[in-house]
C-alpha cells in the first residue's frame, strides 16, 4: 500500500501537531484536546511551527537530497541490490575512482572521487533516480587532475587538416586573385599616367590621380580574395577597423596630411616657381624645391629656409618675378628756397637717362610732404626686377639725384634741430676785430656752390655698389646648388621654371 509522503510533528502535551505534506506545504493541526489547553500550550505549537519553517528554508543545497518519487511503506528492492546496479553503473563510466556505494533502508550513501563537479552531480541525480532510493548521501570528492592525453589535440588538428582540404582550391584561387588585383591596378595606373602627360604637366599631380583610381581596384581584388576564400566576415572587419585607424591616423598625423594637402593644392595653383624670388612667412629669396612637405627657400643671405607647406598656403606670398616690372621708391629733400617745379624737372630727366630705369611706365616726381625744414619729394620708376637689384638701382639713383641737385644749387638743408652750447657763445662785432682778420665783403661761401670733395661720379653704378645686377643671381654657386636631405625626397616643381 502507497502513501502520501509526509514529515510530521507532534505536540502531546497540547494534542497540536505540524508537518509538512508532499506538496511541501506546512500544516498545523491542533486536537479537541489542544482546543481546551491552556494558551501557553498553543504559543508552544505556534514555536514549532517557525522552527520548522525556518529549518526547511534554511536547509543547505549540500544536505543530502531528498528522494524525487514517493517512499513505499514495503521497500521494492532490498538494499544490496540497489548497491550493486549503482556500483555497476558508475564504474561503468570511467568517470570515478574509488568507488563506494552503501545502503541502509534505501538510503544511497555514494563515496569515491570525480574529476568535476558534473560527473559528481550526475551520480547524485543517478543515485536518486533508482527504483527502491529514499535519500541520497552524495560523499564523492571532486580532484581536477592535469590531464595528458593528447587525443582531443590530434582530433582538433585532423580536424583542421580535413577543413583546410576541403578549402584548398577556393584558397589557391584566392592567391591567385591578388596578384592579378596588383598587376591590374599598376596597369591602370601607368596608363593614366600616359593619358594624362599631355594635359598636367606636374609628375607629382599625375602620380597623385593615377594612385586615386588605381588604389580601389587593389582594393576590389582584395576583398573578392577574401569573399573566394568564405571569409566575408574578416573582410568586413578589416574594413571596419581601416576605418577606425583611419581615423585615428589622421588626427595623430594631422600636421603631416595637412602639409601633404597643401603641397597637392600648391601644385595644381601654382603661385610660384623654381627660381622665383618670393617673399612668404617673413622670408624672402629664391624657390629652390618643394617636397610634400615643406617650401624650401635660399634667402639673400645664403640661408636655407625651410617653410611648411601648410605655413606657405595660408600665408600672404609676394612673387617678385611673376612680373618682370617691379617699382622702386626714392626719397630726398629740398629747401624752401628751391623751386620745386624745376626740381621735380630735374629729378625726372636724371632718372629717364639712366639706363637700369625702364621709360614704360615713365618716373614720376611727387611732392610727399612739407617737413619742418624740407620740401620731401618721391620718385617712383620701374626696373627689370628679374636681372636687377632693386636695392642697387636705388642706391645709384639717389646718388646722381644728389649729384645734379647739388651741381644745379638745389639746397637740401638738414632737419631742424635744437643746438644747446653749454659755456654760451660769444658775441664779436666787426668793428671790434683786428683789421686783418675782417672777411671781405662778397667772400662768404655761395649757397649750392659745390666743393671738389662733394663731386659724385657720373657713372649708374659707383666701385662700392659692384654693379646694378641681382643679388640672387650672385650668390655662390656651392650655395645655390647646396644638397638637403629633405629636397632629395622629390621636387615637385622640377621641370616649371621661367626662363629668364
């Protein structure tokens, strides 16, 4: 005869008992007796039933484990017999070593070691799952051991061997696809340098563009490579990830691609040459390369600058030689007395017979301002500013300026200044002087009369100007051919030069 499984308590002093039936429900049921007790029998059976609540929930999953079918009041299978078919099955595994099972009125005592905790687990589920268990006592330790066998690593690697046959052809067509990619791409690009010799005339700018369209065929066959060979997910993500470092490039390298865009930009402008003389970032002298990175100039002094391209294209450039007419300014003042109408004469025909001065556009004489003791004059004129040294030519006008003016008794009195004569200045009357040291009426000194010391040569260029010509064109030869590590790198204006 079966029962209902259930775990029962009793009070007998207060006739109340509390259990737990096989739902797992705690019940507490007081008698006719319990009924007449006194209260504190009732708050005793109330005690027993926290205890039991709190002892149920506060049971550990390590306990040994309650049966999972219903307990018979006749045993099914004799104890041995349970020992024995559980024995047989867990050696049967291989899974545990010294084995032991024992049962004592259908409760499975289970020992013996398992090398994890599943294969412990899995006994224990075992063990109560036989027909005949009450409880189980699961005693099995768990010892992971280092294991030796090198079976699952033959298998895996067999394993690979047979995947890596099977994709063999779909890999040699993959290898084959890339090199075609990379002979396909140089094709197309030294093509496109060919069709575009006759329309740009920079190499650089050719490379540049031939590079551009060439680039996405190389990246086509590369991905067609990877699409053969079934690794379309590798060939987004090395996508994905080019992207990212892509990213991350630019703003760590972003001086350098800033001066590599800028150097591309100043080759399809153009402002200056090779050999222009210019004036950008506060240094003047003539272009001798440009590298994707910098501008390099030879300065007047025979330095070497070196100029970011980035610093060249936002700058303000002055290109002397673009023009081969550059205009010179010079200076002088008269006096007063002078009169400025044939001054202004004067001046315009000692500058239209120089022969550094160019007649087209003609000088100009303007009147700049009345100083305090002088009437200041500018001369405008043009010159040849590709073979001649604007600093020179205005040396040698301003020389036989003076030298005319001073010849035609044209004053040009100095600045008006303040003279303080600290021990005074005596006053001496004529008729107080000796007789022979009286001057003679008519001797003073004629204003405009020029001494011989005063005389200025007649030539356009005087011994210590050394000529009218450029100085750029004079500098030294091991200078303007000086080699720079930096402008062997490529010259991006090789082959744009005036001529001069």
């Amino acid at each position: 005869m079966i029962v209902r499984k259930a775990t029962v308590y009793c009070f007998t002093l207060s006739g109340a008992c509390a259990g737990k039936d096989e739902s797992g429900m705690t019940k507490l049921t007081i008698g006719a007796e319990g009924a007449l007790a006194s209260r504190r029998a009732r708050w005793a059976a109330l005690a027993i039933f926290f205890v039991m609540s709190t002892h149920a929930a506060a049971q550990p999953a390590d306990e040994p484990a309650a049966p999972e079918q219903e307990v018979a009041i006749e045993p099914v299978a004799g104890d041995e017999a349970i020992a024995e078919r559980i024995g047989r099955i867990l050696e049967a595994t291989g899974w545990y070593r010294n084995v032991g099972v024992a049962v004592d009125e259908g409760i499975v005592f289970l020992d013996g070691v398992a090398g994890s905790q599943d294969q412990r687990t899995w006994a224990r589920d075992l063990a109560a799952r036989t027909e005949g268990t009450v409880a189980v006592v699961n005693r099995i330790e768990v010892r992971e051991e280092v294991n030796w066998d090198f079976a699952p690593a033959l298998l895996e690697t067999e394993a690979l061997a047979r995947r890596i046959a099977v994709a063999l052809p779909l890999i040699a067509l993959a290898v084959l696809i890339l090199p075609f990619a990379w002979w396909l791409s140089s094709a197309i690009a030294s093509l496109m340098r060919r069709v575009l010799a006759p329309r740009v005339e920079q190499e650089f700018l050719r490379n540049v563009i031939a590079r551009a369209i060439a680039v996405p065929v190389l990246l086509l066959g590369v991905y067609l490579m990877l699409q053969v060979a079934g690794l379309t997910g590798l060939a987004v993500s090395l996508l994905g990830g080019a992207g990212v470092i892509g990213i991350v490039l630019g703003f760590a390298f972003r001086d350098i691609a800033e001066n590599f865009l800028a150097s591309l930009v100043l080759s399809i402008r153009r402002p200056f040459r090779q050999g222009d003389v210019i004036s950008v970032a506060g240094f003047e002298g003539v272009v001798q390369t440009m590298n994707t990175r910098s501008t390099i100039l030879v300065t007047i002094d025979g330095n070497h600058a070196q100029i970011p391209n980035a610093t060249v294209f936002k700058s303000t450039i002055l290109n002397y030689t673009a023009a081969p007419a550059r205009r010179v300014t010079a200076e002088v003042g008269i006096g007063y007395d002078a009169s400025i109408d044939d001054t202004q004469r004067l001046i315009a025909e000692v500058l239209r017979d120089h022969d550094a001065i160019l007649n087209e556009p003609p000088p100009m004489v303007l009147v700049d301002a009345l100083g305090a003791a002088t009437v200041n004059l500018k001369a405008h004129f043009w010159i040849d500013g590709r073979t001649l040294s604007p600093h020179r030519v205005r040396s040698s006008a301003l020389r036989l300026i003076k030298r005319a003016l001073v010849e035609h008794g044209v004053s040009m009195p100095d600045e008006a200044r303040e003279v303080i004569f600290p021990q005074g200045v005596p006053i001496v009357r004529l008729d107080e002087m000796p007789p022979n040291e009286v001057p003679a009426p008519g001797a003073a000194a004629v204003p405009g009369k020029p001494e011989a010391r005063t005389a200025e040569p007649s030539t356009e260029a005087s011994s210590a100007e050394g000529g009218l010509g450029n100085e750029i064109s004079e500098l030294p030869q091991d200078i303007a051919d000086a080699t720079i590590p930096e402008a062997a790198s490529g010259n991006l204006l090789a082959g744009d030069s005036r001529e001069h």
